[in-house]
C-alpha cells in the first residue's frame, strides 16, 4: 500500500534534517534502463542483530550499477532490544511485511535477501553474476530526470497483463555507527545502499505509460553517496520489473 502522508512527511522531514546536500543547484541529470532489467536486492536487516554485520558487508561488495540495484532496509522491531537502529523506519518495516504475506511466510526475520521479490537464502559467497536477472519480457523502459531538486519518473507500456505499481527509494552509502548497546556492542558498523526514503506509488495499468515526481527539499546540510532509485514492480508492490538508480554530481 502507499504510504499514508503522514508517514511520507515524516520521512521528508528526515530528510531535511540528515539528507540530500545542493539539490537546488544541481544541474540536470537524467539516466535510461538497458536492455535488461537491473537485479533488484532487498536486504532486511538492523544493527541490532549480531548476524546482519556480514549480510551488511556482502551487500556493500555489490558494487555493479550496471546489473543491481542493491538496497538496504533497516527494520524497526530490533529497536527494543537495547540498541535503536539509526535507519531503521516503520515504513521500511512495514515492506518486509508486505513480502512475507505475499508469500505466506509464517513469519518476519534479518538478514533476509530478497532478490526479484523473491526470498533467497543463498546469497552467502555469490557476487552480482550469480545472482538471477528479472524476465525482460515484462520490464517496460524507465527514464529518471533530474532538475533541481524535482525527480520524475517516466515509464513506458509493459507487455504485463495486469497494472504495475512502484516505488522511490533514496539511498545513502558510507554511514558509520559506532554501537554502544545491544548485539553488536563494542563495534563500529558500515553501511551502505541504505534505504533513508522509502515512498510507494499507487498502481496503474501497465499497457499505458506513466509518469511520477518527486520532490526533495531545499538546503539541508552534506550527504556522501546520495542515490535516488526508483522500481517499476509488480501491482502487490513485491515482485520488481525495473529499476534504475540516478546519482547525480
């Protein structure tokens, strides 16, 4: 489901306080999908959780723009347990729900990847080449624009039956936390491709193009690694079609 506006504008107020460094001086940037359609891989994790420093660092190896969009969801539900993941979010808890219902998963955990919609427990060892690609057949093309601080996303028709729906997702890389409580105490923490704005789109039919925006605040103070992607999925908002990610100098 769409996040509600309440949930979009306090994301957007995070934003403003921790992200997204001279957007309104930015120049136009704009990037177009391939051929084939980039691996999508959803990892749930949380700093709380003394087996997801490992996931963490696989993730951050999977440095192949060309073949994956890798993304880092911290969840929420560590957070009691004596330290409070910085990342983490109800709505980016709330997908990794999403995904075990459309699964009839009996039940929620971290480290979990998700590649293609899919649960995939054999990621440990395998780099971008081994991971699966998405049908091309029903990827439609993608094409993000830039200008200022206002993000679009056009889409083209898909040969899908049915309608399509998606999401934007920021994404930041070189964050460091040093951990004081909890599993991972005594440690310093890196993570990378970490979802900071997870904001979904309502469906629609996937024989018509679309076009959607996003609008980043003005002025806040310096970012490293600011990306902005956006996934074309299937209409539960589970299974991706597309994606593509625009990282802007």
């Amino acid at each position: 489901m769409p996040a509600t506006r309440p949930q979009v504008a306090c994301l957007l107020a995070l934003l403003t306080g921790a992200l997204l460094p001279g957007l309104a001086s930015a120049q136009r940037c704009e990037a177009r999908s391939g051929e084939r359609p980039l691996t999508v891989v959803e990892l749930y994790t949380s700093q709380g959780c003394s087996s997801c420093p490992p996931a963490d660092r696989w993730l951050s190896g999977l440095n192949a723009p060309t073949e994956v969009l890798a993304l880092a969801f911290h969840v929420n539900y560590w957070n009691h347990l004596g330290w409070k993941d910085p990342f983490a979010s109800e709505v980016t808890t709330q997908r990794q729900h999403l995904i075990r219902a459309a699964h009839a998963a009996p039940h929620v955990y971290t480290p979990q990847v998700v590649v293609n919609g899919k649960d995939h427990r054999t990621w440990w060892g395998q780099n971008a080449k081994d991971l699966p690609r998405a049908d091309a057949a029903l990827a439609p093309g993608l094409h993000l624009v830039r200008e200022g601080n206002q993000v679009t996303a056009h889409v083209s028709a898909s040969a899908a039956s049915q309608n399509l729906a998606g999401y934007w997702a920021v994404l930041q890389d070189g964050l460091t936390s040093p951990v004081t409580r909890g599993e991972n105490s005594g440690t310093t923490l890196r993570n990378d491709h970490v979802v900071r704005l997870y904001q979904p789109v309502a469906a629609w039919p996937a024989r018509g193009g679309k076009s959607w925006q996003l609008s980043l605040p003005d002025n806040p103070p310096g970012l490293r690694g600011l990306r902005i992607a956006f996934v074309v999925t299937d209409a539960s908002l589970t299974r991706p079609l597309q994606a593509l990610a625009l990282r802007c100098t």
